[in-house]
C-alpha cells in the first residue's frame, strides 16, 4: 500500500507541477467545472437531447441516473467512508492550488466519477463521437490534479466507478425501454 501511495504522490507531482500560466490556469478551470466549465456535460447532453427525444422519449433516464448515482455514490457514501485529505491538506510541499482550495474529501473525484459516466452515456446516445467524450474525460478528470485538489489515484478511482454507473444507467435504461415495448405490444394485441 506504501507503495501504491508513493507512486501516487509522484504522479501528482507530475502533473501538479506542469507549467502554470494564466491560459493552462483558465483551460483547467474551464475543464473542471469551475464557472462556465459546470455547464459543459449539460450543454453535451442537452444538445445530444433535443436530438434524440424525437426517437426515443426516454433519453433523460441514463442521464439522470448517471448524474444523480455519481453524485450519491461519492459525495454521500465513498468519501465519508475512505475520507482521503485532499492534497493541499496533506501539506504535501509545493502544491500548486489553482482556483481556491476545494472542501470535503479527495477520494473518489466526483468530477472524475461524472465525467467518465457521462461519457459512457453520451457514448452510447453519439457512439460516433466516443472518442470525443472520453478524451473530455479525461482532460477533466486531469485537470483535477493539475489544480492541486485531487491525486491521479482518486482520478482513477473516479474513472473506473463513473464508467460502472455509466454503463449501469444504460442498462437500466435499456430495461425500461424493453418493458415499455412488451407492455405497449400486449396492449395492443387485446
């Protein structure tokens, strides 16, 4: 365990300590959520649900539940329970805290957890675009340790939990979906 830990500490240093100028400082922000970037899976999604209601009026149930799992399963469980230090708490020498220190626990990111189950979702709506949302992922999720709030293990974790509850939300909506069809086609042949 000591060494997965030091491993992750370098890692951090890795990417903390890439060069910081105002433009990387504004891209990160943007990227993790901070001001206008909050807005971008919402903009993702909204786009992708203008689109797709048309065909198939149960687009929101992925969305949501990707949004709202990843939101309960770290926020109100997996942090309370492991409650990591963020990295700016441990008085890990020379982090570089871009945009204010965050509050609460570091592990899981949530903002890795909902990037990555986004991105399966919107993935399975625009499969032509894929690679496209993960790499946004990706970008986010890094963007994370860039700013000196979150260890790459804490981004990994969130990745690997978003990508479960992203293929779990269009799962479940598949399931609803099929039920919808046998319940409409019995209805119709009585």
């Amino acid at each position: 365990m000591e060494f997965l830990l030091a491993y992750d500490q370098k890692l951090f240093y890795l990417v903390n300590r890439l060069p910081h100028t105002p433009l990387f400082h504004t891209i990160a922000l943007f990227l993790s959520g901070v001001g206008l970037g909050a807005l971008l899976w919402v903009g993702i999604g909204l786009i992708l649900f203008l689109r797709e209601e048309k065909k198939d009026h149960r687009f929101f149930i992925p969305i949501g539940l990707a949004l709202g799992m990843s939101w309960m399963i770290v926020e109100l469980l997996l942090k309370n329970i492991v409650m990591r230090a963020r990295p700016f708490v441990n008085a890990i020498d020379g982090v570089i805290v871009v945009g204010g220190e965050a509050s609460g626990y570091s592990f899981p990111s949530s903002h890795a957890t909902t990037a990555f189950a986004m991105a399966v979702v919107l993935s399975y709506f625009e499969p032509r675009l894929k690679e496209v949302f993960f790499v946004l992922a990706a970008f986010v999720s890094l963007s994370r340790v860039y700013m000196g709030v979150h260890f790459p293990v804490d981004i990994a974790a969130g990745a690997i939990i978003g990508v479960c509850i992203g293929i779990g939300s269009v799962r479940v909506a598949l399931q609803v979906s099929r039920l919808k069809r046998v319940s409409s086609q019995k209805k119709k042949s009585r």
